[in-house]
C-alpha cells in the first residue's frame, strides 16, 4: 500500500512540475498567437517538442473542461505523433486520477458519487469490462468516470484498456480534423465543432453497440455444441 501511494504521489510531482515549466503554453490563445514559431519549434526539435507537448496534454487532461487539445495536436505535430501523443496521454492522466481517488481519496468520493459508484460496480458484475468501454465510446464525462472508477472494484489494468481503446475513435476523429487545418485561427474564428467531421464522429461513436450487441448475441444464442450427458448419448447410438 505504501509504495502505490508513493507512486501516485511520484506522478502527481511529475504532473505539477509539467504545469510549472509549461503553464505558459496551456491557454489556446496564445497557441493561434504563435503558430509560426511553434511550427519551426517542433520542426528544430523533433524529440524534445513530441516530449515536452506530451507533458502539456497529460497536465491538461487532468484539468476538468479543457477542450480542443487533440485538434491543436494534430495540427501541430501531425495525424501520427499527435494521435499517439493524445490517446496516451489521456490513458495516462485517467489512470492517475483514477490511482489517486483509489489510494488517497476513496472515501471522499465514495460520500459524493455514492450511486454512480454502486451502479457501475453492479454494472461490471454482470458485463465486465465491456460496460466500462461503452462508457468510453459514448463520451460519457471523462473526469467523472475516472473518478467514480477508482472508487469501484474493477482492476486498474482494465480501466486503463478499456480507456484507450474506448477513447481512440474520438480522439482520431479531433486529431484527424486538426491535422488537415491549414491554420489554428480557423477554431477561433468559427469553433471546434465546425471544422470536425460529425458524420465521422458519429460512425465511430456507434462502436459503443458491439459490447452490448455482442453480449446480447451470445445470450440470446448459445454457442458451443450441447454437452451430452450418458442417457442421450446411449439414444443416440
């Protein structure tokens, strides 16, 4: 118990010393302020730009209501780099707020989100980690889930894969669109919504049915042939 604690608080050091050293850089506008210098910054530093804006984006996914980021990461750095730089990020910083609500806070949000908590637990009983990635898939409150998760039962690695693969389409969808910007002031001239692909967005959104549809086939027709106990097999032959 002890060394988990001291991871959490390890990664949370990490996370604030991220945030001092680049607070600057966490409000979008002064991102459309200097495109041109952060384009050549990232063209003469191909290592330390992808690092230093991964630590941007995992301080920011800890931060409830901050929007936007993968579309100026896929413009920034590319469809590739910003996809991977994104959904590992914010695999990384759920996986912290759900570390820290376990092993420091779990009273404190087990008081708050007390039926959500309950709900979920009963829910991954019965379905197990497919009701965790329909959660995802639907873009149920990032931060909420991560929250109330940590307080349930379900083991930490199938919260953190079932978060990115939950995840992955969206966050494709935003870098994709911010990758083919030619420049970041077309999102403050005419907004996030109106330069990502809603059509895309919701094709992706409908992987959310194949765990519940999946699961429902399978109840609803049994796989597998039928054991045969001694008097049945003795009519048959």
């Amino acid at each position: 118990m002890h060394w988990r604690r001291m991871l959490v608080v390890v990664l949370l050091l990490i996370v604030v010393i991220g945030w001092i050293g680049f607070g600057d850089k966490l409000s979008l506008d002064p991102i459309f302020e200097r495109e041109d210098s952060l384009r050549s910054y990232v063209q003469n530093h191909p290592f330390w730009s992808p690092l230093s804006g991964f630590v941007i984006y995992l301080a920011l996914s800890l931060v409830p209501g901050t929007t936007g980021k993968s579309i100026v990461y896929g413009w920034l750095f590319g469809f590739w780099i910003g996809l991977a730089i994104a959904s590992v990020a914010l695999t990384i910083a759920a996986v912290i707020s759900f570390l820290v609500v376990r092993y420091l806070f779990r009273e404190v949000v087990e008081a708050k989100l007390s039926k959500i908590i309950e709900a979920i637990d009963r829910a991954i009983a019965r379905n197990g980690g497919s009701y965790l990635l329909s959660l995802r898939l639907v873009h149920a409150p990032y931060t909420l889930i991560n929250y109330a998760s940590g307080a349930t039962a379900i083991p930490v690695t199938t919260f953190a894969w079932t978060t990115w693969v939950g995840m992955l389409p969206g966050t494709i969808v935003f870098v994709l669109a911010g990758s083919q910007l030619p420049t970041l002031r077309t999102i403050a001239q005419q907004g996030v919504w109106s330069i990502v692909d809603l059509k895309l967005f919701a094709l992706l959104s409908l992987f959310a049915l194949l765990p519940i549809v999946t699961r429902w086939g399978l109840r609803r027709f049994p796989h597998g042939e039928p054991e045969l106990d001694e008097d049945t097999l003795s009519q048959h032959l």
